[in-house]
C-alpha cells in the first residue's frame, strides 16, 4: 500500500501540469467518468471511494462525486462496494490549479487519470480555524500500550506491567507497579487497552482481561478470558469489540451502544464521528479502507488513503466531530497523524498532518477532543506517549 502511494506521489509530481485541461469541477468529474467506463471488463461493478486533500470544502466533492456516479451509470458502469476492482479518486491541488486524481486497480492492471481545472486562490486548509495541540507525556524503554488519567494519577499499561504515577512538579513519579500474569503468552507485537470505571479501571490484553483499583493502592486482578474489549470514541460513543487473541485486530463480533450483536469484516480500529447530526462509525478494516457504517452498521461507503490506527473525539468545531488517523506505510518507518471531518461520506483534513520519528504503535481516546499516541522513536527506540488535543478557532 504504501509503495503504490509513494509511486503516486511521484507520478503526481511529474505529469500534474501536463493534466488534462477541464473548465471547472463539473468537467473535470465527468472527463474521469468516461475514462473509468473503458477500464477492466464492460459490465463488471467497480468500488470506488473518495477523498479529499484540498481546500475545498465537503460540498466541492459531494457535486463531484454526483457527477461522476451519474455520467459513469449512464454510461453503462455499476458500482458495488464489495467489488475487487478498486477505484480511488482525490480531490487534490497545486498552487495553480485543482485535479481530481483517479486511480485504478485490477488486479495486476494499474492506471492513473488526472483532471485538472485552475484554481483562482492559494491553498488553505479547509475549513480553517482547527489547531492540533502535542504534549509529551511519558517515555520509557518498554513498549507504552495505553495510558489513562483516573484523577490527578497516571496509569501506563505495558506489556509486563502496571505502573501507576503521580505529579510531582512539572513530572510524574512512579508511585506502585504490578506485574501482569494472563497465564499465557502475549503475541510477538500485543495491544492494550485501558477502561477507565467508577470503581478502577480495566485492562483489556491479548486473550486476558485484568480489573483493578487505584486508591488507596494499585491491585489487579487477570485471567484468561474472551470478554470483548470496550472501544470510546471520544466521550460519547461506545463499541464492545472482540479481540483475536493470537493477532493483533479485532474479528469483526461487536455489540452495539444500543446492545445490538453485529458481524462485520475484521479490523484494526474503530471511530464514531458525527455529521450533520448523524453518527457513523468508521472500521480500518485489514484489506487497507476504512469502512464507513450507519447506525445499523451497514457499509454506506469507503475512505483510503489512512492507515491501520484511528480513533475518534468529542470535540465539535463546526458541524461534526472529528477522527485521527495514522497514514498507510510499514511498520518501520516514521508516521504521520492528521485530523479528518466526515461529509457526503468523504473524509476532508481540518489541519496539516503531524509528522512523527517513528511509527505509531498505540493511537486511543483520551479524554474530550484529545487522543494518545504512542511513536516507537527510531533513533533512541524508546516509547514517547503524546497527547494531542484538537483546539477549535486555532
């Protein structure tokens, strides 16, 4: 995945200003559609999904994205979500025009169409007004699953452990750690969960759940177990998730906020955002999209272009919430964190993304409008957690 971005990326640089010329984004939608008609076998469905990297707002794509769909059915297309034929198209920009980018999969059969219209304005954000704030919390040399805040403490989960701390100062100071005894193994590369309770907290691990308390000592208690783990996003929305114990995704058997027991495909993560009043979730499913799903947890539609971690938050600048996600690329290399708004079924960025020194290991909810990410640095190979908290009107 990440190699065919990178290969697009060169692409995009290279033959950008050679783009077909169109007169606006009405043109620019329909010249794509034609040319996706002729792609792969007459008649069979495609799967698109949309994106958008530019400073137009959600409405800009939403018209093109009518366009497209009604000129290629028109024509004779079919689109069909499940479809392994996959088409991506991206409503980006350069500092003279706007392109919609299109590119096509069939099996070994790749190609990349580009719409170009001019632009009458420089690039910005869009909407504007979103800052993202970044806090170093705590490092360590261990591998940081989560952390939690249940009061003026800080709990770190790990591997091996349980640590909680207190504030000293500008720092915190480790206070009591427990040792963690699933009576089995954990996989090569575990994930962890923390649940903050009324009475404690949970400890949601591979095949194990723990329980404990925080005052006026640190106890915890594990066992084997294949209890689901409970997902937040943001404040308000909740997901009880399984976890497949010798992977490191959950299987797809969730129980809803309403109690409802739902199967939908694997995945990695899971966020809720709302729009326009409405709340979808939104699952980084294995196959590299996240898909977006109604209330009924239907698939209503399809995002690429983000990576396997993303979570969500109750932060409301403008119309909706917004999500967190992690770019594709391999687990070795250093990362990226940008913010997304959901409209029309299309992600639009709210603020330039965040780089990283390493990958990002653990990405969770962390209190309103804020997120933990943990980043594996590749220099000094230790753990950092951040806190990155989304400030409207920035």
């Amino acid at each position: 995945m990440k190699r065919w971005h990178a290969v697009l990326s060169a692409l995009l640089f290279f033959i950008a200003s050679a783009a077909r010329a169109s007169e606006d984004l009405s043109g620019a939608a329909r010249e794509l559609a034609r040319k996706t008609v002729t792609f792969g076998t007459r008649g069979e469905p495609v799967n698109i999904s949309w994106r958008n990297v530019s400073s137009l707002g959600p409405s800009d794509l939403a018209q093109a994205r009518s366009i497209f769909e009604a000129v290629y059915q028109d024509a004779g297309g079919h689109i069909n979500l499940s479809s392994p034929t996959a088409i991506r198209i991206t409503l980006s920009e350069t500092a003279s025009q706007y392109m919609l980018v299109e590119e096509a999969q069939n099996g070994d059969d790749r190609r990349v169409w580009i719409a170009a219209w001019k632009r009458s304005g420089p690039a910005r954000l869009a909407p504007a007004g979103i800052a993202l704030d970044r806090k170093l919390v705590w490092e360590q040399d261990e591998q940081i699953l989560d952390i939690a805040f249940p009061g003026s403490s800080m709990l770190v989960l790990s591997p091996t452990r349980v640590t909680i701390f207190a504030r000293q100062g500008n720092s915190w100071e480790a206070r009591q750690f427990l040792p963690i005894n699933t009576g089995r193994p954990l996989p090569h590369d575990p994930r962890g969960h923390l649940h903050l309770t009324p009475s404690g907290f949970q400890a949601f691990l591979p095949g194990a759940t723990c329980t404990g308390a925080v005052d006026p000592a640190l106890t915890l208690t594990c066992q084997q177990a294949d209890e689901p783990w409970m997902l937040e996003s943001g404040s308000r929305a909740i997901l009880l998730a399984n976890f497949a114990a010798s992977r490191n995704y959950f299987d797809g058997r969730i129980v809803t906020q309403t109690g409802a027991r739902r199967q939908i495909a694997s995945f990695y993560s899971a966020a809720a955002v709302d729009e326009q009043g409405r709340t979808f979730w939104l699952a980084a499913q294995l196959d590299g999209r996240v898909q977006i799903l109604n209330s009924a947890f239907e698939s209503v539609g399809s995002i690429s272009g983000w990576g396997s971690d993303i979570a969500g938050t109750s932060a409301r600048c403008g119309s909706g919430s917004q999500v967190f996600a992690t770019r594709p690329g391999d687990s070795g290399e250093p990362d990226s964190l940008q913010v997304f708004s959901l409209a029309d079924r299309a992600a639009t960025p709210l603020a330039p993304p965040i780089a990283t020194t390493g990958p990002i290991t653990a990405l969770w909810p962390s209190g309103p409008g804020a997120v933990l990410a943990v980043v594996h640095d590749l220099t000094s190979g230790k753990y950092s957690a951040y806190i990155v908290t989304v400030v409207c009107g920035g």
